[in-house]
C-alpha cells in the first residue's frame, strides 16, 4: 500500500513557474471560450483561490474550469482548430490510454507526472481541469441511482489504469482495499473492458437527465465521488460574474458562495498545513527545459 504525502511543500521558484504556465493554458481557453460564446467559470480551488486570494491558493499546483454539458461538447468540437498547435486535449475517447474521468487541457512540450497517474500510459502534461456540469435526476433515489452508477463507472475506469491507486485508509482496511483493487484492475485487463469503453459507460450514467423531463434544477459534475452533495441550482450559476485572479480576470458564478460552501463549509478559513493539499509531481518538466525528478 503506497503512502502519499499530498501536503508537501513546492519550492517555491518552481510553483510560480507552474503558476505561470497554468495562466496561459487558462488564458488562451478563455479567449477561445469568448470568440465562440461558450460559458465556463473557475471551480472548486481555483473559485476559493479567486475570492479569498485573488488568485490561485498560495500552495495550489491546478487549475479547475467547468461547463454546462453543452458548451463542453461545443469545446471539444472547436478544440482542434483553435488550440491543437499548442495543446493536447486528454480525455479516454480521444486517448484511449487515458484511465481517468477528468479532461485535461495540457501544454504541448512539458511533463506533469503525479502520484496518482504514474502508471499511466498516455502524455501527461502541465493542464487545466475541465468538469463538464450535468443535470442531477429528479428524485433522492433516482438522483442516488445515478450517482451510484456515474461513480461506479468512473471508479473502474481509473482502476483500468492503475492496479495501486493511493489508498487513505490505514491499517488492515487499507491493506484488504489494496488487495481488492489490484484484482479488479487484473479482472478489467483479462475482460478486455478498455479506459474508453468505461468511460462512455460514465459518460451515459451522468448525461442520463440532460435531456429528461425527469431532470431536477440541479447540475452537478459527476467526475468524483461529491458530485451529487455539491450540486448546485442551474440559476445559481447565471449569469456569471468576471474577477481578478492573478493578472487576468475569470469567471465565477453568480451565487458563487452558495456553491463554494456546499463543497467546503467555511472555505475563507485557511486550512491548517496538513490540509493544504496539492498534487505535487514525481516528475515535471517546463518548455525547453530539462525534467525536474522528485
């Protein structure tokens, strides 16, 4: 069972180096998402980085957008002909070798390689999140329903990429966890069940209602395990409000309190040190330079 430090520190020099990186990924995805009318806003850290910081969260190393469902499908159809020169659009349909349910929006000519995705196959570069936003099922046992399946989906999926994911628990429980999923990572490699077959299988479980008289009021992101607690009214998001962050401006919802505390309570408290968590790489690499190995 591998144990993770998701507290430690960055050199600092490095992380503003990062910091700068992630500006022009997001800089150029807003100046595209404003040519062709699409709608994101900045999500989850990067929301509290942009009203408690204005700008990023001083420890934080990514960088979250979301979408209504519709304008992400506009973004992935428009994606080659305005941002493939510079960049790499990560998702398991177009990369089959990619075993997670997050897309990434990653710099051509740098390398981010994590804990977490390590025994992945495919490029990993510097990127920016994007959470596509769908309607939550009207109804506590629909709605559960299909968070249980978008979850239970996305959890094979990233399973299909890695036999040791990081597991939290200790003791006994983390060691029967660890256990139990490196067989079902072996039971998906011998059904032949690939990264982009699960994920159109999630794909399917968190669209179900987009276009269902049995939809709620709710969106939500099922890409992780909190979707369903974090869903937010669709009117509380429109219309968007630009801020400062860093040296440009962004996006965030119009009840943006309203979102940020359902998914962190308090969130201007700062989090004591070993609650500021980040993602810190095994291995990073910056355009032109050498990799940096941790």
């Amino acid at each position: 069972m591998k144990k993770y430090n998701r507290s430690k520190s960055y050199n600092p020099e490095i992380l503003d180096k990062l910091h700068a990186v992630h500006i022009q990924i997001l800089t150029d995805f807003i100046n595209v998402c404003k040519k062709h009318n699409l709608d994101y806003f900045v999500a989850y850290g990067t929301a509290i980085g942009a009203v408690r910081h204005k700008g990023f969260i001083p420890w934080d190393d990514d960088v979250d957008v979301a979408m209504l469902r519709d304008d992400y499908e506009k973004f992935l159809q428009i994606f080659s002909q305005e941002l493939d020169n510079k960049y790499n659009l990560l998702t398991p349909e177009r990369d089959s070798r990619y075993a997670c349910t997050v897309t990434h929006l990653q710099r051509k000519g740098t390398v981010f390689v994590s804990e977490t995705s390590k025994n992945l196959k495919c490029e990993q570069c510097i990127y920016i999140d994007v959470f596509p936003l769908d309607y939550v099922a009207k109804g506590r046992i629909r709605s559960f329903c299909q968070g249980l399946s978008a979850n239970f989906w996305g959890k094979l999926l990233f399973l299909s990429g890695s036999s040791e994911p990081v597991i939290l628990y200790k003791g006994i429980l983390g060691e029967l966890m660890s256990i139990g999923c490196k067989c079902i990572h072996f039971g998906i490699k011998i059904l032949h069940l690939s990264p982009r077959i699960l994920y159109q299988k999630h794909k399917k479980a968190a669209t179900r209602y987009n276009f269902s008289k049995k939809r709620s009021k709710f969106v939500t992101s099922f890409e992780y395990m909190g979707g369903l607690k974090d869903k937010i009214v669709k009117n509380d998001i429109f219309p968007l409000k630009e801020v400062p962050f860093e040296n440009i401006k962004v996006n965030i919802p119009k009840n943006n309190h309203e979102f940020l505390s359902k998914v962190y309570g308090n969130y201007m408290k700062i989090p004591e040190k070993a609650k500021q968590i980040n993602h810190m790489p095994l291995v990073i690499k910056f355009e032109g330079e050498s990799p940096i190995y941790r």
